[in-house]
C-alpha cells in the first residue's frame, strides 16, 4: 500500500511509534499506512508486551487499543507511559468509543482519542501532529538539561534574580563559595548579599540597570558578596536581563536579571599586594635618598657641633646650646636609621644567630621601655631555633614590637614576649602567597591593650601611619618590622580585636644549624696618629668636617672631590696610608676607586663611607685589604677610632 508522497508533511526526527494492539488485522494495517508515510513501528499485542517495548524501545508516539486481553487495559498502559515515559505522546485506539471513555483517557494524559476504524489521512495528521509535539516536548527537555549541567558546570556564581530582587535561583558551586547551600539562598533579598559602597542606592544598584532601563545589553562589573561567615569574595559579573517571551523590552515586562559571577577574589588579594608591594618600594626610594641627603648634612652637623664644643672653656656658657645641637643631630640621625631601614638601604651584617640569646640579652633593656605597669613576661622554648639575621635588627624588631605594645595599654597591662619553633605545612599556608611551607622560628609580642580596629589593620605596616597620638610616634616601628623581617624572606602577621588585646607573631626562616653566633667585636680604643690620609667626597662640607677631624687627631690629610682627582693624588709625591672615600659619587663612585686602589696597592686600606650604600654588600665594603665601612652621619669618635683599627689592622 502506497501513497502521495505529497501528503507526507513535515514528520518528528524521532518518527518511531509503538501500536498495541490485540487484533492481528489492526496491528498490520496501521503497520502498513504508518510505514507508507515513513514511520518507524514497534508493534506488540498484550499490555505485558507493550510495558516491556516502554522500557527498552525508543519511540515518541504510542496508538494503544483500549481493550487489550487480561488483567491490564489500554489505559493501564497509558498510565504506566506517563510515570515511565512523560514525554511519549499516547493515543487510545478503540472500536467502542463512548464519552466516557474518551474522558478517561484524557484524564490519564492521552495525547488523543481514535475510534476505529480511522481514514488514513486522519490518521496521519494525528500521529503527525502527536510526533511533532513530541519532538518540541523533548528539545525543550534536552535544552533544559543542557542548561541545567551548563548552571552547574560554570564556575564561580551563576543566579537569577527576580524583578523585586529576591534570589529565585542559584548554582551549587556559587551558593558553596558563599559558604551556603542553594535552597539556603533562594528567597534571600540581593541587598542582603552584595557589600555595596552606596549603601544609599541598593534599590538603584547595577543589577536593576535593565528594568530602568529596558537594555538586554551585557554589564560587566566587579562585585563583593558577603559570605555566611561575614567575609567578602570578589567576583567578575556578566549579567542580562530577562523579560516576558515575546514582549517588548520595558520595565512592565521586566522578569528579573540573569548573572554569571567568575570568582576573582585571589586575583584581587594578588593585585591589592602587588599595588602595596609597588607603593612600599616608592616610599622606600622616596625614604632612602631623603636619608642619603640628610645623612650628609648631619655628618656636617654632628662632628661640627663636637669640634666646636672641644674648642670652648669647660665653663663656658654656650656649651649647653652646642650639647643641644649634638642632641638633635643624635636623634635626627637615628631617625634616618629608621628611614633606611624601611628603605632597605642600610648596610646589614646578617649572620647565624640564636634567638635565645639575643631575648636574653634584650631582657634588662625591656624593662627600661616598658612602664611599670605593664607586666612584662618572657618565654624561651629550650630548642629554639637560629635564624639568618642582622642581630641588631632582629633586637629592633623585638624592642619595636615591644614598645607599641606597651603605648598600647596607657591603663597598664600584661606584655608577653615568646619564642619557640614552628612548622608550617601546605595546609596552614593555604592560598596565602607569603606564607611558605617550613621549619620557623616563631617569636611572637602579645599585649591585653586596646586592640586596632578592623578598618585600619590592614595599614598598620604603612610607614609614617600611626593610631597614636599627633607628636607620639613616627609611623615608623612596624614598617620597620615589616620590612626587616621580609628582607630575611620571613613574615609577619597580626591578629586583634577590639579592646581584647593584640598579638603580633614574627615568622623567621629556621637556619639548620648547631653553630652559636658569631660575636660582635667590640670597638678599639680612639687614638690619633700622624699618617697620611686622603679623603674623596664630591660633597665639600662632608669632606672638609672628616678632614678637621682627622687633623685635629694628629693626621696629615690630602682632599679630592671625585675619583679622578684621588687617583692624581695617588699617583703623587706623596705616599698615603689610608683613602677614605664615598661611596656613590658622580660618574665613579668608591668602589670603583677601590678596586683602582688595589690594582696600585692591594696593602692600602680603603675605608668607604655613605648616607646609604645603595645595594652594596659587606663583602664590596670589606674587601681582603681590611677596608671597611663607617655609616653617616658618624661621630668623631667612631671615625677615629675606624681609621686607627684599620692603621693598625
């Protein structure tokens, strides 16, 4: 049996139909038309035959003859199709229609209702419009499961949220890093969620643009949301807005916005240290070379004000105004020690040292920074480790920490000082890119004052920044730790709350080894002399000051602004035991004049000078000649008494 091709319409891509049905004549002759128009037929002639093709056949359409043989009918069968296959399209096929009946099977969820026998035109343009339905049913379910693993799939935060601002929906991997479950999350207002910095336009905020509006284009915006523990993670959202299908874009059509949120908070906090990290290093260039400067300056000052005071009667009166200038110079020179430290351009000697031994030796000290009452404590674990370390900066560091914490407790308080090993593992070190999994040495300063708010812990390593009073403090004692600390690859971090107290916890890279620290050598006695010395400083106050002070003690001194000058005079008549040069010059600087120096005369010391060595190590400053180095601003003192050890050396 054939027909006109030109009555076969558009048929469902999946054009397979089950027919059930107990008459052998039915099953072949709906068989044979169904066929002629290009169906697929799955047959079968018992309710048993049909509920097992329901299972493992695949078809979108199914004719079931109303009165099938035993127990089950056709509209048993077009109940189990519905639980088992929602999607099949199914029709019930009887020689016996009555209105009854065909309610019934409606009720059931039948598709349609044939009475046999059927025309066959009839019958396909039902099964026809049944397989078509079929079709857009199971698109429409198959884009919404794509849709479905597509809002799962996607990182980060994916929501929708309605026109009165409500969360109708939200992906599990956004509702986890919230630190939430979805169903926790739907019906919560948007507000509630986002930490806006126009708390006064939450109802105007970015994501109601759209309704406003009517745009459905593409926002994309940075985005904080408040976690359940009351953080804040950072995201990238991308959203639209959706309207009602088939309408025009306005505020009455307004669904609500769809968004799409890629968790950046890692990439933030890596930008945020990046940007501080670039800030510290301004400031410190900015601190080293207003430090360079005024170092010169005072080294003018300091050894000036000395010589004037050697110069005037024991009982003169204007011996207390020149002791007033030394004074000054003396804290004005220790504050351009602060300034290079946080610059890191202050010559360190880092070496292997016991931590434990330098606390010990800080103990008496402490006592005298710290107000009586405050009740002082320290704890030394018995195996605390060494540490790779400028021991008079790590006594900074302790001494610093200690003193702001005593400025912290103005009603008096208890101070604990502690040291002790510790071991940080991949797990404690997280995401955090400054801690790095090893062997510590800990030492921690913790005080029951006043505490730091949350708002401004996070500037307390920023020089010149200080919650203490205007005149109290010069912003300077924890950018120093900081920077001290971070220069011997450590860290520091700070926890405090608010009227509870604060404790400050100083990691330091743990030095495997059972060597004790070197000593200090102490200083040699002053002394003067009668040899030769030439002095290099292209600034003419300092190098006039240092020469007054060299012959006021007994030495014959030759002057040369630059390093071209200084070879002229060594290659003059006269002999010179000692070249005492800066060490950055224009052009050339000391170093340079050094190794010219050891190229004539590897037995000539040569003693360098600065306001800062800008990079320059103990190793260049200390060659094999005995050379060594002298900081500005120096007292006469210390520069006499550098000259004769290295006379005599």
């Amino acid at each position: 049996m054939r027909y006109d091709p030109l009555w076969v319409g558009a048929i469902s891509a999946d054009n397979s139909v089950l027919i059930v049905d107990d008459e052998e004549s039915v099953l072949f002759y709906l068989r044979e038309v169904l066929e002629a128009f290009g169906f697929v037929i799955h047959s079968a002639s018992s309710y048993e035959e049909g509920a097992n093709l329901a299972v493992r056949a695949s078809f979108g359409v199914a004719i079931i003859d109303k009165n099938l043989p035993g127990e089950k009918t056709g509209l048993d069968l077009v109940r189990l199709l519905k639980d088992k296959r929602p999607l099949v399209r199914s029709m019930i096929h009887t020689g016996y229609p009555s209105k009854h009946s065909a309610i019934a099977a409606l009720q059931l969820g039948a598709f349609d209702y044939l009475e046999k026998p059927i025309d066959n035109a009839m019958l396909y343009e039902k099964v026809r419009r049944a397989a078509n339905a079929y079709k857009v049913d199971f698109e429409r379910q198959e884009l919404f499961e794509n849709y479905e693993s597509l809002f799962e799939l996607i990182p980060g935060v994916v929501w929708f949220v309605t026109s009165k601002g409500v969360v109708e929906r939200v992906s599990t991997q956004g509702a986890n890093l919230l630190g939430y479950e979805p169903a926790e999350l739907v019906g919560v207002g948007y507000a509630d969620l986002v930490i806006d910095d126009d708390e006064g336009d939450r109802d105007g905020h970015w994501v109601f643009k759209e309704r406003r509006t009517g745009s459905r284009a593409n926002q994309r915006k940075l985005v904080r949301l408040r976690t359940r523990d009351d953080k804040e993670r950072f995201f990238e959202m991308r959203s639209c807005g959706t309207y009602v299908p088939g309408s025009v874009h306005s505020d009455d059509n307004y669904k609500g916005t769809f968004a799409v949120g890629w968790d950046i908070t890692d990439n933030v906090r890596l930008l945020e240290e990046l940007q501080q990290a670039q800030k510290m290093d301004a400031l410190g260039r900015l601190a080293g070379g207003v430090a360079h400067d005024l170092n010169n300056l005072l080294c003018i000052i300091g050894p000036s004000a000395q010589l004037l005071d050697d110069s005037l009667d024991r009982d003169h009166d204007g011996r207390a105004e020149v002791a007033a200038i030394a004074e000054a110079a003396d804290r004005a020179a220790a504050l351009t020690k602060h300034l290079l430290l946080f610059s890191r351009k202050q010559m360190v000697r880092p070496k292997r040292v016991g931590v434990s031994g330098v606390l010990e030796r800080l103990k008496a000290m402490l006592g005298r920074v710290v107000r009586e009452d405050v009740q002082t404590t320290m704890t030394i674990d018995d195996d605390v480790g060494n540490v790779f370390i400028d021991p008079h900066q790590l006594e900074q560091v302790v001494v610093n920490l200690v003193v702001n914490a005593s400025d912290a407790m103005p009603d008096g308080g208890k101070l604990e000082v502690r040291a002790g090993n510790a071991t940080i593992d991949s797990d404690y070190a997280g995401g955090d890119p400054r801690l790095r999994p090893g062997s510590y040495v800990l030492v921690s300063v913790t005080d029951t004052g006043k505490g730091i708010p949350e708002r401004l812990r996070e500037r307390v390593f920023e020089p010149f920044f200080t919650t203490k009073q205007t005149g109290k403090g010069t912003g300077l004692g924890l950018s120093i730790v900081y920077g001290i600390v971070n220069r011997a690859c450590g860290f520091v971090s700070l926890y405090s709350e608010e009227n509870i107290g604060t404790s400050v916890k100083v990691y330091l890279p743990r030095y495997e080894s059972k060597e004790d620290a070197v000593a200090d050598s102490g200083e040699v006695p002053v002394g003067s002399g009668n040899e030769t010395i030439l002095v290099v400083d292209d600034d003419d106050g300092v190098r006039r000051i240092a020469s007054k002070v060299l012959q006021r003690a007994g030495y014959r001194v030759l002057e040369s602004p630059g390093v071209d000058a200084a070879l002229e005079t060594l290659d003059g008549d006269v002999p010179v035991d000692l070249v005492l040069t800066d060490v950055v010059m224009p052009v050339r600087g000391g170093v340079d004049l050094a190794a010219m120096v050891r190229e004539r005369d590897d037995r000539l010391p040569v003693l360098f000078m600065s306001g800062y060595p800008a990079g320059l190590s103990v190793a260049d400053a200390a060659p094999e000649n005995a050379s060594a180095f002298i900081a500005k601003p120096f007292t006469s003192r210390a520069l006499l008494t550098e000259v004769r050890r290295l006379l005599d050396a």
